[in-house]
C-alpha cells in the first residue's frame, strides 16, 4: 500500500503527542453528538460532506473544539504517522485505516461499482503551489482500482460544454472538490457550477454539506451548548469553544478583552486572516470588518519539547460524520498553525496505553 503515501507535502514525524484515553473517549462520544445536532438542524449535512474533520485543543481542562471542516487535508499523513506508534500490528493498522476511507470515498463519491462510476476528478486551484498535492496525487492512486480513471486537475483547465463537465476531450462524471470555494460562487469555477445545478455530476463535498457543518457561523450556535462530553470520574469535558459575531461588542470592548480572543474570518481557511488577540494591535484590530469577522475563545495550544525547543501543536481528528476514523497532531512553530516552516508536520497521536489508534478506535467503538 506505500502507493498510497503522500510524496510530497508536510512532514510525517515520527515523535508521538500524548493523548489520555479519557480524553479520546471525551472527543469519540462528542463528535457523535456533535453530529446528530448537526444533521437534527439541517439534514442536508448529510449530502455528501466526504471526509470531515474536528480540530481539538487539548486542555488542562479537558479538549476545546476549535474548528470543523469538510474537505479537510492531511489524511494520508494521519494514516502513515500513525504507524510510528504501533507496536502491535503496523501493516494491519495501516491496511484497516486505509480501507476505512476508502469506505467513505465509495459512498460519498464514487460509488460501490467501478463499472458505473465513470471519471473522476480531483480538482483544486494553481495546483502546482498546493502543498497537499502529493496527497491528491496519492488519494487518486488509492481511489483509481475503483473508477475508470481518476485525475488531478486545476480547476482552470475544466469547461462546460455539451451539458457535460470537460477536461479536454474527457467527460468527467464525479469531482472531489478541493477548492476553498466551498460554495462554488467564484467566476472561475461557472464551468463546475454549471455541471452542478445540471445534474451532471457528482460532487463531494457538496456546498450544502459546507454550510450545513463547517461555515464557521456554525460555531455561533452550536456554542449556546457548549459541553458536548463529560468524565464523571476526572470532571474532564470536551466543549465547544465560545464563538460570537465580532460586531456584536464595540472596538474599545474587543481590545480591552483582546488577550481572550481569536478572531477569525467567517469565510476563512488555514488559517488565513486569524488573528491571536495577544498579538493584534489596536489599529489592525480596528481594520478587521466587524461583519465578516467572528472571535472565538482563546484556547492555548499545548506544547511539547522536541530537542530542547518548545513545538505549539492540536490534534485533527479525521472523521466520517460523527464517526472518528483516524487522527494526527499537527506540530508548529508562530501564532497560528502552518505546516510550512521546517521541522513541523504531522504527528503521530499515541492515546494512553493502548497499542495503536486502530485498538482505541474499536475500544471507543465497543463501549
């Protein structure tokens, strides 16, 4: 199965993060609830989300959910740090996980016959300055056994023509859609979009699924109840992190209480456009447009010491619908997460004692 490694993209470490059993178990049992909220509030976060995933802080008070996401990256890397902290059975572990997704990619995207799935497309914008491009190259070489064929395409070089979506000649019947237009309303996209509202394809994540779980105006509601989990025996909860409209409160407000925020774009992604309230000057604080900007309760990111220098990380839990499948640590270095910078990465999530994630999953999975 090494095919199906990413080759190119952020680092897999090999030092694990700790993660104790309760607080898996916290995280396993919340994102079940989490998700029957989700879909009791909008069913159409059942159409077609593909691969979701939770981002945690890990807190001395229990894990704080932070963020939600529907094309989310990285799952490759997951599945392959994982193995740096199996002892028990490593090539089993890896062909369960992978398997796993595989399920999902079928279900949500491809289809259970490859004699009827047609073409696939994975498609993402400027492709050749994406960092997990090595990943869709990896998760088309998983997927290809399973369709006629599957490419990895910019979505610049994709038309509409003839009531089909085009790649040259090729029709393409099925798109797993990596652009962060997650709505498809941008003008370079109209080729997509056209095939979209004519039936013409199928496409995953769908933007219904989009608004449904990961728009982050989401977190505004779901943070009127916070506490989705709770260990009776440790008082440990998992909970959502507080998240509200920044013009609901003036600028002199926000900047007084800036030490306790994050704000964050409603439309924003990796990062991009956050800003940690210890850090933020009044005059950059006062440039931020109120009504397209929300401020979420500061969690820390934990930290751990690698080779005497002090690594920021949270913990991705990849996952289909409230169902965990796999997870990893991302491991950085700034104010904000980013894979960039030399020596971060994905690492691998050692969950108490147990010998793998796979025997964690299936120990939360019996309870």
């Amino acid at each position: 199965m090494n095919d199906t490694l990413p080759s190119s993209g952020p680092a897999v470490l090999a030092d694990p993060v700790p993660l104790s059993d309760a607080a898996f178990r916290l995280v396993a049992e919340g994102v079940r609830r989490l998700w029957a909220r989700i879909v009791a509030a909008d069913p159409a976060a059942d159409s077609g989300p593909l691969l979701l995933s939770y981002d945690v802080h890990p807190t001395p008070g229990g894990p704080v959910l932070i963020e939600v996401n529907t094309n989310a990256g990285g799952v490759l890397s997951a599945i392959s740090a994982a193995r740096a902290v199996n002892n028990c059975c490593p090539d089993c572990e890896q062909d369960r996980l992978r398997a796993r997704l595989l399920e999902l990619f079928k279900r949500d995207l491809l289809g259970p016959d490859p004699d009827h799935c047609g073409i696939v497309a994975i498609v993402d914008d400027h492709l050749a300055s994406q960092p997990l491009l090595g990943e869709m190259q990896a998760l088309a070489a998983l997927m290809r056994p399973h369709a006629d064929d599957v490419r990895v395409l910019d979505a610049g070089e994709l038309r509409y023509e003839g009531g089909r979506l085009r790649h040259g000649a090729t029709a393409i019947d099925r798109v797993y859609w990596r652009s962060t237009d997650f709505t498809i309303e941008d003008p370079e996209h109209a080729a997509v979009r056209r095939a979209l509202d004519a039936g013409a394809i199928t496409l995953a994540p769908s933007p219904d699924a989009w608004r449904a779980i990961a728009d982050k105006r989401r977190f505004v509601e779901w943070s009127h109840a916070p506490e989705l989990s709770r260990d009776a025996g440790s008082g440990l909860t998992f909970r959502i992190a507080q998240t509200v409209p920044m013009a609901t409160q003036t600028l002199d407000a926000w900047y007084a209480e800036r030490r306790d925020w994050v704000f964050k774009p409603v439309s924003g992604h990796a990062s991009k456009g956050v800003y940690v309230g210890k850090s933020i000057s009044r005059s950059r604080l006062a440039e931020l447009p109120a009504g397209d900007y929300l401020a979420q309760r500061y969690a820390p990111h934990p930290v751990i010491d690698r080779n005497g220098q002090p690594w920021k990380y949270d913990v991705r839990f990849f996952a289909d619908r409230g169902e965990i499948i796999g997870a990893a640590a991302r491991v950085f270095q700034g104010q904000v997460v980013g894979l960039r910078t030399p020596g971060s990465g994905f690492a691998p999530v050692r969950i108490g004692d147990t010998c793998c994630l796979t025997g964690a999953l299936l120990d939360v999975a019996a309870r």
